[in-house]
C-alpha cells in the first residue's frame, strides 16, 4: 500500500463538508447517499469478473448492469457437495482447468443451478436479469483465461436474455489486451503494462478505455471524463463493520476498502454507484492503490454522479486457502454452493456495503448528470457488432434503433428499453449510420441525430496470446 496516498486520503477524509447527507459520524462506516440501490451496477477484471456475474445474478433485482472481463459463466466450478462427494478433488482444480483454460463444462448444469436457486428463493427471479445491460471482454493477448470460457460467460447471458433482449449484450474480442483491465490514458503512469502483457497490475495500456465504455453501455451517454482534479476523495473504510458475524480474515477479505465519492455526491444530488471488482493480485497489498486510482472510474464518476465502491480481498496461505487474493468463485469459503447465492459469505458482504451506500436515497429522486447532453454516441465498435449509448429521455418507456448503411434509407433494427444497444451481426471494416426514436406510450417521438462508425477488422487467428500484434 502506498502510505502517502493512505495519509492523503486519510487527510482529505478529515475535511468532508459539513453539508454531507452522512447517516454515520463514524469514518469507519460508509456513509449513506441519496443513491437509489435499483441504479446500482458492478464490474470486474478475471476473478472480480466471476464474482460480478456471482453478484449481478444473485441480486439481479438491484443491478442495472454486469461489466465482465475475462470471466466466466456462473456457477462455472460447479462446487456443491454432491460433486465432491462424486469424486472431484477439489473445486478449484475446475476453476483452475476448464474455468480458465477453457472450455467450461456443460453449460447446461450452469442453468440447471441458477434455476434452482432462483426457484428456491436463494438469487433474484431470473427474469430480472433479462432486463439487465451486460458488457463482455476477451483480449485477444489474454494468456490466463481462454476466449471459450467468456464465450460460455455469453451463451449464460443470451439464455436468460432471449432474443427480445439481444441488444443488451455487447461482447468485444477485438482487442489485443492481455489479461488485464485496458486503459486509454495518455499520462506517463509508472506500474501500467502495455497493452499485450499479462503481468501484475493487469492494468493495460490499450487505447481503450474500458471503465468508460462498461458505465455508458449500463447507463447511456454520460457526460466526459474529468481528467483534471476530481471534486471527490477515495476514502477508506472498515469492511468488517460488513462482513458480521464474521471477522474479514476468514473471508479472505481485507480490513479495509474504498469507496470514491464525488463532491456533488457529498452535497446530496441523486447519485448512483457502482461496484468495481479487482482481479487475483490486484488488491492493495500486491499493487497498493493502482486498481483505485488508475483504471478510470473515478474520473467518469466524478463527472456523471456515480459513487464507485472497491472492496477488497486479502491473500490468505491457510484457510481459507487463497494465496493470489482471489474473489470466491469457487467455494473457497464455504465449501458449498451457497457462494453463488444471496447467502455467499462474500456477496452478503458486498450487498451490505451497497446497502449501507444507498440507505440515504430520497423518494423520486432522478440520478445521472445535471444537464447532461443528448447525442446518441458510438461509444465502441467490434469486428460484427456497434455499441450505442444514448442519454435517457423521461417519460420515454422504450427506444426504436434505425441502422443504415454509409448511403441509402434507414431500417428498423430493434426497440429496446434502457438507453443502450449493441448491433450485432454487421460486416467487419464496413461504414453505418444509426439513429434512435423515443417512444412514448406507444407513440413515436423525438429522434436522435445520426451517428456513424466503422467496425474494426477482424483480428488475425492468435496463436500464441502475449505476442500476437496489437491491430489499429
């Protein structure tokens, strides 16, 4: 950890303004927002991203949306007492094997088992992942995880999507990374890897920012970035305040995480947050405050209202045994099959601290940047599919996309709800148009401008992932 940014923070907590909507004097405690928990989206890099899917399926109900990053489908170690009673050695040599090498085992039981637990009542009904917007990413230099097990991270979601909903589903395999979260900064950031690499930190300088693009096909066009000082803090908390009856230490989890909230958070503005989840050997004891600082989030937060929680884990030799500082994927706490549930020892965690977040959220209150401007935006493009983001208009209760081709007259492509869509199925290095209509109880309204890309070229077969050659 660095300790001067600790003191930093530890300074900057001092000094939170007095007009902050605080439910708790206490810095130990996070602090209730005016946040409404059914704006609430999470993320996550490799074993953060399993964890994610874990969490946005479990409480599906609350999670607008699901960031993947080189993960997995859920339930994909498929750890339950049965299956170690038939003679699995042990969990984690599935989540080792085919959860990462790829590909997973029969995605059938993962249904199966998110079925039975949605009808027992132990996750969220399943229809409410449906409505869910869903980001997906597999670098084509990812050494550590195959694109066959974000494939079957895919094939979950289109299960449970349908084919009414396919647009909510935006996957990117396009992009030369390494196992990594990718990053498009420009500054001379000491500790960031080039875009191939798949070593600590795993955070990729890519040209491609990554953080941004998750939030705005959750959550429509946001407005840009802050590069420049950020009106809020990164503030440290006690988790074992969250992870009661437990101590931290049995979960594998750290004393404490982090929150980053921005000022207008603090004055009381309708705010939304958003989970971001590190990967094995991305907490803050192996690369100290880099996920937190230097991925991106903060400065999109600080510009469109988001409060940006990190909790942490810690590495542990014994039990539990998790030695890189794992997220549980694969049942290391429990050794049952109640770690993909509401019950998970660290989904209870988490929800806890979103809980206690969002406890200060007034009645009605919209969230999302004041003023914010309504283009519609190409906010990424694939080799076959467009990622379209718009910023929502009110009382709008479903949009209607119209695509085209670099000349000639518009087609209707889809109506969706939520301002986000992903064109899939386009011609790689091919120009199109789109343009979006508000419809309003059942009427036609108001239409976006046109916005134009091109998609990118497919990517040469990758033989050897970490040396394969970064496309334009």
């Amino acid at each position: 950890m660095d300790v001067a940014a600790w003191r930093r923070t530890a300074i900057a907590l001092s000094c939170v303004l007095s007009a902050s909507p605080a439910l708790s004097a206490d810095p130990a405690r996070l602090t209730g927002y005016n946040a409404d928990i059914r704006e609430s989206s999470i993320s996550g890099v490799s074993s953060g991203a399993f964890m994610a899917v874990q969490f946005g399926t479990a409480w599906s109900s609350v999670i607008k949306g699901v960031g993947v990053i080189a993960g997995g489908p859920y339930w994909c170690a498929k750890a339950d007492a049965s299956d170690i009673m038939n003679g699995y050695r042990l969990p984690i040599m599935t989540a080792t094997g085919s959860c990462m090498t790829g590909p997973p085992r029969d995605m059938n039981r993962s249904f199966e088992k998110a079925d039975a637990k949605s009808a027992s009542g132990d996750i969220d009904s399943l229809q409410f992942v449906a409505r869910q917007k869903i980001y997906l990413f597999h670098g084509y230099n990812d050494a550590v995880v195959a694109r066959s097990v974000t494939d079957a991270a895919a094939d979950f979601y289109r299960h449970y999507l349908g084919e009414a909903n396919r647009g909510n589903l935006y996957y990117q395999t396009t992009v030369g990374a390494g196992h990594s979260l990718a990053v498009a900064t420009d500054k001379p950031i000491d500790g960031l890897n080039d875009c191939q690499v798949n070593v600590a930190p795993f955070i990729n300088k890519c040209g491609y920012d990554q953080a941004g693009i998750i939030l705005q096909h959750i959550y429509g066009a946001l407005n840009p970035p802050n590069h420049g000082p950020l009106t809020g803090t990164v503030k440290p908390f006690d988790q074992s305040v969250y992870t009661k009856p437990n101590d931290p230490g049995p979960l594998s989890l750290d004393r404490s995480g982090f929150v980053y909230v921005p000022g207008e958070c603090e004055q009381g503005a309708a705010c939304r947050v958003h989970i971001a989840l590190h990967g094995c050997r991305q907490d803050v004891g192996n690369i100290g405050r880099r996920f937190i600082d230097n991925t991106g989030y903060n400065a999109w937060a600080d510009s469109n209202r988001l409060i940006v929680l990190y909790p942490q884990t810690r590495a542990s030799s014994f039990a539990p045994f998790n030695p890189q500082a794992c997220w549980d994927w694969w049942s290391y706490v429990s050794h049952s099959d109640n770690y993909v549930t509401k019950s998970g020892a660290q989904i209870r965690t988490i929800k806890a601290m979103l809980d206690a977040l969002t406890a200060g959220a007034a009645p009605g209150a919209a969230a999302g940047p004041a003023g914010a401007p309504n283009p519609l935006k190409v906010i990424d493009t694939s080799d076959t599919s467009a990622d379209l983001a718009w910023t929502p208009l009110a009382p709008t209760t479903a949009y209607r996309i119209f695509r085209a081709g670099a000349e000639g007259a518009f087609t209707t492509v889809a109506d969706v709800a939520g301002p986000s869509f992903a064109d899939s199925g386009l011609t790689p290095r091919t120009a199109y148009r789109w343009r979006v209509s508000a419809i309003v109880n059942g009427a036609e309204g108001p239409t976006t401008d046109v916005a134009s890309a091109t998609t990118r070229a497919a990517p040469a077969p990758c033989q050897k992932p970490g040396t394969c050659p970064i496309g334009p």
